[in-house]
C-alpha cells in the first residue's frame, strides 16, 4: 500500500520506506523498533522527526498478533459390533450400543447427536434374498447417518496448514541476512539554478552551476550539520560523486518556465508563497516566505499549468532555497512611491553619490541590481566592523538583484567586473586586489542611499 515516505538512519546513512509491506518488514528483521528515531515527510516536502512508536501507521504494526490457535483433534466414537446371533426383540429397531468410556486423553471428545428411532411401516418384516435381517439395516442406517455428520463438519486440517505456510514464510522473512540493505537511488529535479559540490557542505568548493529543471539521480545522504539537512550524492552522469542540496530538488520536474517576465517586482498585498503553482497546494512554511504587502521579490519567470487557468510567477528569495508561487496578478513592477531621493539611476561605476555622510557608528545594507541581459560577475570590496571584505557577486540576468548579508559601515566601496557572460574582463582601476589567482583593479562605486540601504545598478554598455 503506498504511503508518504518514511525514512531512518543505518550506519549513518538514511533508508526510505514507501509502503506498508516494506515498513512490516523493516519491523520484522529488528531493523526499526518504537524507540527508533524515523523521519516522515509531507507532500510539500516537510520533515517531521519523530520516534517510530508514535507514527501512526508503525504504530499499528508494532501491535503484537493474536497467536493462532491449534484446533483440537476429534475424536471419534467407537460402535461395538453385535453379536452374531442378535435378533430384534420387537417391531422396533435395536438401540445403538453406547460409545466406550473417555480415556484420559487431553482432546476434548465431541459430542454424538442422538439418533431419532425408526418408527417401522405396518408390515411384515421378513428378511430378504441376501439374508440380512432389520438389526443389521438400523445399524448401517446409523453408521451412514454418522458418517455424513462428520463430513459435514469444520475441516480442521487446513488452518493447521495454513499456519505452518505462514509460520515458514515468516521465519523466512525474519531470518537475518549477512548482505547489507541496499541504497535507495531516486531521481530528483532541480527546482531553480543549483551548484555542485565537492562534499555535502555549502562550504565545499563548488564544481559547476547547473540550470532550473536539471534531473539527477542518486542516494540521499546526511549533511554534516545533522541528518535533518539532506544532500544528494550523485551516482550517475558527468558528475557522479559530487553533491547537490535536497533543499533545491523536488521529485517531479518544475512546470515550463516564461522568463519574459523575469525580474524585480512588488507585492500588492500580503501573501504566503505556495509550494506549487495550484491554489490547492500547501504553504511554503517557513517565515520568510510570507510576504508583506510592497515587498519585493524576484521572478524568475511565469508558469501557467493550465491554458484556461491563473498564471503564476515562479519567486525567489535571498538566502532562502528553493522557490515559491505567488499569483502574477498580485505583483506590479512599479517600485512602490516613495520620496524621489529613492530613486536609483543605472550606472557602472564613478565616485559616490553627494548624499550626506551618516553619523558616526551608521551601518547600511547593499542591494545590487542588473541592468545587462547577460549574467555578469561582480567583485566588491567594502567595510564592515570585521574589517576590510573582498566578496564576489552573480547576477544572472536583466533585473537580477540580490542583497549582502553583511552591515557595511562605510560608503567607501570598490567593485569590477570579473566577467560578462562567462568572459573574463580585464577592467582598470585604483585599487588591486587578487581573486582566485587573478588581479584585478577595482574602482569606486556608485550607490543611492535611503535611510540605512544602499542601493547600486550596474550595466554592461550594451
């Protein structure tokens, strides 16, 4: 019976159970008891960590059987036979001779019906051609009435066999094997731009940047920060060995994507993002993903599963993985109004903007955006209370944004070009730094300030 999946850890490694055959089984060879700790998963890809007594359904299979209960065996009654020279004492038949004594045996005897005497028709009785006489007829009429009584009976020797097959079956199926369970692999989709790792770690050297859509195929395994956060070691395909975050897959494949509509955009209303495009479909349901009215979002694109239904924009959001689906008629791409002082010019570089310095100890977050159709890669050095910071950026098409995770606490940034789609670019400036074995020269950014954000636009010089 399929049933949402279930999984465990043996010798560090998750196993998954999709029904109630192979949970049954898992039960049997000891390899879950209650008090193992399990995992199940809704169909909007939550986990629930849980002891395995307290699921509902390994609940009811922990439950002991009823044992089958042998029947006892009948015994059945002897009839003395008369003697030979009986002869009937009357018109009526001869009374049946009584059964033996019970011996003291632990069966239990069953009891014999009573047989109705035989009134005889007002004739004469005489014995026939073959010599037999009414004594010998009453006593065969009982014996066949005795025999079809028994025969009538409960068979009591097909439950005894049905309980050794599945006694046998049982312990065959509970028998230990030497050959340990073999790995799950499952092919999973990615649901927005991914990276290959070297090691099941966002800190681990990325290995390539693979599109939306892309499917791979592999085990899933525990990240190192604890079995909750899962990757996928891939064992098929150019990067078998490698890892991707479970976080950005999904099982089935993401809906075709529009990208015409690609870019910032702005909330109308409040809204809690979906975890698919269908108004059926449940909440994403962590907090970041409940959005507030006039918050931006960035789209990725729009998808429409049906010709006459809603369109829906695909969403993302900065340091939170995977996607989300918002109706496309609650976004505008007008920036909500707000002072002109907010307003940010397009630009590639120069000198700060003339607005008044902060007050000592002020601190700011960036946002860049992109004002270029190709993906552009961005080196940035600016200060925060740790120091001096050299980071890199990707903005990957017109109207891309992302926002720094770190507090500046100085205007005074620099940044260049690394690349233009995928082209390294070799760019002058006042300040060298080394990025990856390469140097390059860095130059004064330009930013709008608004409040405590700093905001920065960059194109390519189509």
């Amino acid at each position: 019976m399929a049933m949402r999946p279930i999984s465990y850890e043996v010798d560090g490694f998750p196993e998954f159970i999709r029904s109630e055959s192979a949970a049954r089984r898992a039960i049997e060879r000891g390899l879950i008891t209650p008090d193992t700790q399990v995992i199940a998963y809704g169909d909007n890809g939550d986990r629930e960590r849980m002891r395995a007594g307290d699921h509902p359904l390994l609940a009811t299979l922990f439950a002991p059987a009823t044992p089958p209960v042998e029947p006892e065996p009948v015994v059945e009654p002897v009839v003395d036979a008369p003697p030979e020279d009986a002869s009937p004492e009357g018109p009526e038949a001869a009374p049946v001779p009584p059964p033996p004594a019970p011996t003291p045996e632990p069966a239990r005897r069953q009891p014999v019906p009573r047989v109705p005497e035989i009134e005889p028709e007002p004739v004469e009785v005489k014995p026939g051609p073959s010599g037999l006489s009414p004594w010998w007829i009453a006593v065969g009429v009982v014996v066949i009435l005795f025999v079809i009584w028994v025969n009538s009976g409960p068979d009591t020797t097909a439950p005894s066999t049905a309980i050794a097959d599945d006694n046998a079956t049982a312990a065959v199926e509970a028998s230990p094997t030497p050959e340990a369970s073999p790995e799950v692999v499952v092919t999973l989709y990615a649901t927005r731009e991914i990276a290959v790792r070297a090691q099941p770690s966002a800190s681990a050297p990325q290995l390539a940047l693979l599109p939306r859509a892309t499917a791979f195929t592999g085990v899933l395994v525990p990240s190192a920060l604890g079995a909750q956060y899962q990757w996928l070691r891939i064992t098929e395909g150019p990067h078998t060995g490698s890892f991707v975050s479970a976080a950005n897959l999904f099982e089935n494949a993401p809906p075709a994507l529009d990208t015409s509509e690609a870019g910032d955009a702005y909330l109308t209303d409040d809204y809690t993002a979906l975890s698919r495009p269908d108004a059926e479909a449940s909440a994403r349901t962590e907090a970041a993903w409940r959005l507030r009215n006039e918050q931006q979002v960035t789209v990725v694109g729009t998808v429409q599963p049906d010709v006459f239904g809603p369109v829906w924009a695909e969403i993302t959001l900065p340091r939170m993985a995977g996607v989300g689906y918002v109706p496309f008629d609650m976004l505008n791409r007008t920036p909500p109004q707000r002072d002109e002082a907010d307003a940010v010019e397009p630009g590639d570089g120069g000198t700060l903007s003339p607005d008044p310095q902060p007050e000592l100890g002020a601190s700011y977050t960036l946002r860049l955006i992109s004002s270029c159709s190709k993906p552009i890669g961005l080196l940035l050095r600016y200060r925060t209370d740790r120091g001096m910071q050299l980071r890199a950026f990707s903005l990957r098409y017109r109207g891309a944004s992302i926002a720094t995770s770190e507090r500046l606490i100085s205007r005074d940034i620099y940044f260049a070009f690394y690349e233009i789609d995928g082209e390294p670019i070799s760019d002058e400036g006042t300040v060298s730094v080394t990025y990856r074995g390469e140097s390059y020269q860095l130059r004064p950014m330009q930013s709008q300030a608004s409040g405590d954000r700093l905001t920065a636009s960059f194109s390519c010089n189509e």
